[in-house]
C-alpha cells in the first residue's frame, strides 16, 4: 500500500458509483440483518416514539444524562489533581520495603494474611534487637 494512501487516505466513494454500488448494497443489507438479528431496529422505533410522543421529557433525560457525565467526570478530575502524593527519595522507598519484609517475613508476594496469636518471648526479643 502507498504510504501516501495511508495517510491522506481513499477519495470517498458515492453510494451510485459503480464500481462501488454492490458493495455499498452488501454492507447496508448486512447491517439490516444485524440489526434486525439484535432488535436494535425496535429499540431504535420505541424510543423514536417515546421521543415523539414526550419531546421534553426526553430532552431532560438526555441532558440530564449528558450534564451527570460531564458533572462526574470533573469530580474525578478534581480528586486526581488534588491528590498529594507524598515525596519520597529512593533511600525511604528502600528503607519502607526493608521495614515491611523485615515485619512481614518474606517479599511482598509470599505473605499469607493470616491471623496468628503473637509469641509474647519472639515479640520482646524482636523489639530488644530492632534498629530504627
């Protein structure tokens, strides 16, 4: 393929083109199949008829919709951006995962949650040989 094919792309083909009326034919008679297969020609007429029937109410529903979308969507943004994420140098990240392997017992990967009663002797002997 020409590369500048690629990117401007293919003049766009008119739907009484010849050279391009049958498969213009196959693609809109596939499409009615789909769409006649998922019943999305009688959702679509259902809501069409409701929209006819109650154009404000519908209005509503669809504005609505749109502004609790836009409403939430700068909710998140605003929570994202205010986040303060703590600054921490290499030297602390090492020295947190040294600290959590060195309580939990292992990597990250192999701990087990489980709950276990604390020997009292291991508990003091842990605290009377631990370097902060």
């Amino acid at each position: 393929m020409n590369l500048k094919k690629i990117i401007i792309g293919e003049k766009m083909p008119d739907k009484n083109d010849p050279k391009y009326k049958d498969l213009h034919d196959s693609s809109v008679k596939a499409g009615k199949t789909f769409a006649e297969t998922v019943r999305l020609d009688k959702a679509a007429a259902k809501v069409q008829g409701f929209a006819s029937r109650y154009p404000k109410i519908f209005l509503c529903i669809i504005f609505g919709f749109v502004l609790f979308s836009v409403a939430l969507n700068l909710y998140c943004m605003s929570t994202a951006v205010s986040h303060k994420r703590q600054p921490s140098s290499a030297v602390e990240r090492q020295e947190k995962e040294l600290r959590f392997r060195r309580h939990n017992g292992g990597s990250r990967q192999h701990v087990e949650r489980t709950t276990q009663v604390s020997n009292p002797t291991s508990t003091r002997n842990y605290e009377n040989n631990r370097q902060d």
